[in-house]
C-alpha cells in the first residue's frame, strides 16, 4: 500500500481544502471522520446553527434574507434527516460539515455565511453539552423510576425480616424494606451527582469561534439563552478545549452503574437454589438450551458486566485528555462514542433493573428462616447484658460470643440454649433474654434514626415518597 504516496490528483476538501494539492490518503480517510458517530447529534448541531443564524441576523451581521434562507434550510435537513432521507458523506468528515453542505445544496451561497463568528471548535463543543444534557435529563428520569421500584418493595416488605451481612457472613436481622430501601439513597446521591454536573456544563462555548473569540459583533447571550444555557462560558480557550463535562458525567455514570453492579450482584445471589431470598420473573431471566430446570439471572448479569465498559469509558476520556495542550485537538474526536456507549448502556442497565426489581418476588419464608441462621442475634444478647445487666460492652461481647460457640458446638441457635445453660456462663442472666433473641425483636428494636425498625423504615419511605411525588 502506497496510499502516501500514489496519492490521486487533489480531491480538496470543499469545507477546507483551499490550501492543499493532493487529497487525503485512504486510511486518512478512514481514521478521519467521526461522521459515524457524531450524527447522533444532528438535532443539537441544527439548534445550535439556528440560534447563531437568528443571532447573526440580529445583530446586522447577516442580512434577514440570508438569515431566512439559513433558517428555512435547516428545517429541512431536520426534516430529512429525521424521515431518513439525509445522505450522509464520510468524505465531509463530521455532522457540522455534512449539515452546511446540504445547506449550501439546498440554498446556494448564502449557507457560506452561516460559518460567520464561530468554528467547528465551539459548535462541536455547544452540540456535544447539548447531548450529554439530554442524557442527564434522561437518565434522571430513568433513576427516578428505578427509585419508585424500590419504594414499592420497600413498602410491601417492611416488616419482612431477612439477614444483613458483613463480610456475605450472616451479622444482624434487617428488614427486606430497609435493604431495598439503601439503593433508593445510592440512587438519589446519583441523580444529585448528575443534577451537579448538569449546573456546571450549562455555560455555552458558542461564539468562542476556533478559540480567540471574533471580531464579529455578536450576541453569546443571545444564543446562549435561546438554547437554554445559564450563561455564555467566560473564557474562549476554556470554551473549545473544555471536556470538563464529558468526564464529569462519564464519573457521575461510573458510580451510577457501579451502584447497580452491586445491587445486580445481590440479585443474581438471592436468586441462586442455594440463597432463594428472592424470584425474579420470567421476564428477565433466560432458560438453558441443555438444562431444563434453570432460570438464568441474564439481565443482572449484564448489568453487572456493562460496569465494567462504562467506568472504562471514563478511564479512557480521562487518559486521552490528561496531554492535550490547549485549545482544540482532534484527539478529542475520540470523547463522542465512548461517551455515547456509556450513555446508552446506563440507560438500558437502569431501565433492565427497575424491571428486575419491579417484578422481583422475596421469598418471606426462606428470609425469616435465614434471619435466625448464624447466631444473628448475638449483639443483641450482648446488648440486653448491657442495658440490664450493667456490663461493660467488651465484658458481654465475650460473654455472648460464648453462648455463640456453646450453640453451635450443640448445633442450635441462640434461643434454644436453656435458661441454666446461659446461666453457667453468666449467672446474672434472667428468663428476660429470650425476648430479644427473636429476629424480629432485634430489626423491633434498632429504633435508631436511619435504623432498620419497621417505624423507620416506613419513616424514609414517607419522606422519599414525598421527595419522588
Ligand atoms: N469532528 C470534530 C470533533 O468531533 C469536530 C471539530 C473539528 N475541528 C477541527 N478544527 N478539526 O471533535
């Protein structure tokens, strides 16, 4: 391959080809454009011309007739891209290039003038925070309805008592509400972090032009406001070489689906034959072509797996702009498809889990059975030490861890041992013990704010259901 070489006679680029003899080489051709990707972004690239069209005109920069033929020319190419009717051309390398040639087809010279006071650096910078703000509005609205999931089950389960682990060992009783109702917390911290980077993206980078600004007498208000910017962005340089938003999201989407890796994890956990705490329905599980009896937990799998792509498509955003010199590079080409990759699989894992979650059915039985298991209940025993008993904590921690080991060398739980067993341990202990051996004594009794007592439970559930209303 000689393609560096043999060059064909100059196909000039008609955007930018003023300057150049020979056209570009074959795989210049192909490592070029970002076309592919960057048409997912033709509504925001033709919203953004509107507004800097309608500024120029008001601003006596452009003449109202261009202005009006600009306009009527934009409509139609939304028009035709949305019916599909829009041919795309790789060799005009990305969506603003492929929009302002249909225009000129469409219109004659006057779309030469559109271009007047800005660049592809500001216009790509103002069409990529235009798309990242969708996709906060979006997934907000799709971690909202994965908090109501949660809510729902919260609220059916409050009482229902179930083991909470440390280290996936057995610890204390908790209720099935309280658990459900710990992602509704992670998920609102998620929205908030979005909610935060969205505040700090709506500055607009249009009218920055290449990255000194213009000497074109223009609005950055004007077209700020009109699309819905809080402000224009203060510094020109900043404007064009700012990704700042890019990582922002792609961080505040990491933590998002890592929240959801675990609760995917826990799922595909209590829904093995060895936990069965929960089913979840048929809907979001696969069968196995060879093993009649299975019900494969697919979907919170793959929610667990997408993780991994996502927090790989900040570490590479982060990596590729960690060198970049300012202003503009085309390195930052490369910030769109990861970009959109993480986006859209954030939304499939969140709307695949408020599905999971919304169907899922827990298994009361086998988590009151649960509870009890591995000596839940011992802080508990050394508790009622403490309260009635007047014991130093660290004193009746030993006294119940051993009661703990006289069970399990019996081979029952806590509350089988008899009165004159736990007393040979400790003499001081009264009939009264027994009352807060039961889980659900225990999960009754953690009365504390934030605790797991049904109370608060349905306290949180009140307070979110306001929050969500
Ligand atoms: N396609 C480019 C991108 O995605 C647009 C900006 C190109 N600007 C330039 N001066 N080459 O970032």
């Amino acid at each position: 391959m000689n393609d560096n070489t043999n060059n064909p006679p100059a196909r000039a680029n008609l955007m930018w080809g003023g300057r150049f003899e020979a056209g570009p080489a074959e795989v210049m051709e192909r490592i070029n454009p970002s076309i592919d990707f960057d048409r997912r972004m033709y509504a925001q690239d033709i919203a953004g011309s509107r507004a800097h069209c309608s500024m120029l005109v008001a601003c006596g920069v452009l003449t109202r007739e261009d202005g009006d033929a600009i306009l009527g020319g934009l409509e139609t190419i939304l028009r035709e891209i949305e019916a599909g009717d829009f041919a795309y051309d790789r060799a005009l390398e990305d969506i603003h290039m492929n929009v302002e040639a249909r225009l000129k087809a469409l219109i004659g010279d006057a779309a030469g003038r559109l271009h007047t006071g800005r660049s592809r650096n500001d216009q790509v910078a103002t069409d990529f925070k235009l798309w990242v703000r969708d996709a906060i509005d979006r997934i907000d609205a799709g971690l909202k309805d994965l908090q109501s999931a949660l809510l729902a089950q919260a609220e059916t389960h409050a009482d229902t008592v179930m083991p909470g682990f440390t280290h996936l060992q057995a610890a204390q009783p908790v209720t099935f509400g309280h658990h459900m109702m710990a992602y509704v917390e992670m998920f609102g911290r998620d929205r908030g972090r979005m909610a935060d980077c969205r505040k700090r993206l709506n500055e607009s980078p249009l009218g920055a032009a290449a990255l000194a600004g213009t000497s074109f007498p223009i609005d950055r208000d004007m077209t700020a406001s009109a699309l819905g910017f809080d402000r224009p962005a203060a510094n020109s340089l900043d404007a064009v070489s700012d990704r700042d938003f890019a990582m922002e999201y792609l961080s505040a989407a990491s933590i998002a689906a890592v929240h959801l890796s675990r609760l995917a994890e826990e799922l595909f956990i209590w829904s093995s034959a060895q936990f069965r705490f929960v089913e979840l329905s048929d809907a979001f599980t696969t069968g196995s072509s060879i093993m009649p009896q299975k019900k494969n937990p697919d979907a919170a799998e793959l929610v667990r797996g997408k993780a991994g792509r996502i927090v790989g498509a900040l570490n590479g955003t982060l990596m590729m702009m960690k060198g970049l010199p300012l202003a503009f590079c085309k390195d930052m080409q490369e910030d769109k498809e990861a970009l959109f990759d993480a986006a859209d699989n954030l939304e499939l894992c969140v709307a695949a889990t408020a599905g999971m979650v919304a169907d899922l059915k827990a298994n009361k039985a086998v988590l009151a059975a649960a509870a009890g298991e591995g000596f839940t209940t011992a802080t508990d025993l050394a508790d009622w030490l403490v309260r009635v008993l007047g014991r130093p904590f660290r004193d009746a921690h030993h006294v119940s861890g051993s009661l703990v080991r006289l069970a399990e060398k019996k081979g029952c739980g806590l509350e089988d041992l008899s009165l004159a067993e736990m007393q040979e341990v400790e003499s001081g202990i009264t009939e009264d013990i027994y009352t807060v051996l039961g889980v659900e004594n225990s999960t009754q009794s953690r009365q504390s704010y934030g605790g797991t007592a049904p109370e608060r439970v349905r306290e949180q559930i009140a307070r979110w259901k306001e929050r969500l209303a």
